[in-house]
C-alpha cells in the first residue's frame, strides 16, 4: 500500500478545510463541500487562519460574482 502526502487547504468559496493530495498542486479542483473550483496552493498552514486568505476569499467571490453578473447580461467573460 502506498500512502500519498496531502495538505491542507481552505476552499475559497465556503472556507472549509481540505486535505488535497500533494500531487494535485498548482491544478484546478473542486470542494466537495460546496463544489466551487479554486487552484489547489500548498501554504504550509500558515495562511489557514490569517487575514490574507480572508482578503483572497473576499476577492475570488466578487470576481465570481461579477463573471456570473456579466454572464446573465450576455457579455463575454474571460
């Protein structure tokens, strides 16, 4: 049996934690909490309670808010 490493990240969207396999860094995944998609990044824990991911949070949830704004209203979104 081989074991895998993993680390832990919160999600973006709901804030929960995660344990993501190491192998999946730097790619797209998704919760599966809330199923929102974000890029799995290993900080090492030391963002996990920090005010810089709150920031981060805050701004990837106006972003999608604004894409899925746009998209309602017919406008291209890149």
């Amino acid at each position: 049996m081989v074991l895998k490493s993993h680390f832990l990240q919160e999600c973006p969207v709901c804030g929960r934690p995660l344990e993501i396999l190491k192998e999946h860094l730097g790619e797209r995944v998704s919760c599966c909490h809330c199923g929102g998609y974000f890029v799995a990044d290993d900080f090492g824990g030391k963002d996990l309670r920090g005010g810089n991911l709150l920031m981060r949070r805050a701004d990837y949830l106006l972003q999608l808010a604004t894409r899925r704004l746009h998209l309602s209203q017919g406008f291209a979104v890149s």
